[in-house]
C-alpha cells in the first residue's frame, strides 16, 4: 500500500457527462495519488471498459487504480484493488477473489467499524461521510470528533470522505486527517485540474 494524500473517486454519475477515463487524466494531472472508479448505474461491460481505460493511465503514472464495489470487475480490469462498503463482500472473502498483495479497502462510520476493519485485514479505510453528501444520502454525516477518535485508534491508513472541498477541508486537516477522498469537488468540477491541484496543494502544506 502506498502512502497517499488525495484520493479521487471517478463517479459518472457526478461527472457532468463526460468520459471516465478523461476526468481521470485530468485529475491524474491534478495531483491524485490513487483514482477510484465507482459507477452504480452502468452496465458490468461499460464499467469493464472504463477502468481498462483508466488502468492504461494510472499504470503510466505509477499509481493505483481501485474499483468500488465490484470484485469481480477489479479481477477482469487488473486493478490494484477494490473499496467496499459496509453491505458489500467480506474482506476475507474479497481476499480470495482477488489476489494477496492488492489493495481492500472498507468505508466505515463509526470507532467500532474502523477497529473491526482493521482486524479483519483492510489495507485502509474510508471514515465519513464528515460531513453530507448527496452521494451519500442513507448516511448521517460523522462530523469532525470521528476523525479525532480513528486517529488515535487506528494503525493503518486512513482516508477520510463526505462532502469535502476546498471551503472545509482545513477543518478536516485540523482535526487529524492526512488524507482526503473527494468526488464532486473534483470530477463535478468545471476544471478538474485545477481542483485536484488546489486541494493537493492544501495537503501538501500538513
């Protein structure tokens, strides 16, 4: 698992109708350390055919690409690895899909969730959402105190999600957190460059 700051989740849904594959590139050239692909309304084909477009990119840059949800697609793309969710695949089951030596990582909402996830093998977690999001609407948000909490109690990386921009993520950073996943702020953009490399650069100064 390599160490990151800026975590890119690729959502089509929050892409304003335009190609995976170049919000990806952009965000790539933003500064994004790892790219997520994460598509619930399309088919298992079209999903297959955007993460090897964007597998081809990331592998240039040297970072990894992970697929949401869907094991059976990280398998069939080659990607790095695969993010769950709370009502998804164990991770232990996960494990034997898709390989030792790729990336599992969990969400988690709350102390006791990150703690099991971390026993159960997860190379890192998602902790949110801190704050509302329409991409996560069944989920109350955290708030800040959560990440202060998994700071203290968690050994592996992570990563904190919801509702994180530019007009709060020094709250986030204040309250602990190292790195930061984003999906409107940046692939919602209108210059999604120019988004991951301004929230790149507030990273860059903790």
């Amino acid at each position: 698992m390599i160490d990151f700051k800026l975590y890119v989740i690729i959502d089509r849904k929050s892409s304003k109708g335009r190609d995976p594959a170049y919000v990806a590139q952009e965000a790539i050239e933003g500064g994004a350390d790892i790219i997520q692909l994460r598509d619930k309304e399309s088919s298992a084909g079209e999903i297959l055919k955007a993460g090897r477009a964007i597998l081809d990119l990331t592998r240039r840059k040297k970072i990894p690409l992970i697929i949401n949800d869907r094991v059976d697609i990280a398998v069939a793309v080659g990607a790095d690895g695969v993010h769950l969710g709370q009502d998804d695949l164990p991770i232990g089951t996960a494990r034997s899909m898709i390989g030792e030596g790729k990336i599992i990582g969990l969400s988690t909402h709350s102390v006791s969730q990150a703690l099991e996830a971390q026993e159960n093998g997860a190379d890192y977690i998602g902790v949110g959402p801190v704050f509302s999001t329409p991409t996560k609407p069944d989920y109350k948000a955290v708030g800040v105190d959560l990440i202060r909490e998994v700071r203290d109690r968690i050994r592996i990386p992570f990563v904190v999600i919801g509702g994180i921009d530019g007009s709060n993520i020094d709250e986030v950073l204040a309250a602990g957190a190292r790195r930061v996943a984003v999906v409107r702020a940046v692939c919602g953009a209108e210059d999604v460059r120019g988004a991951a490399k301004r929230l790149k650069e507030r990273l860059n100064k903790i």
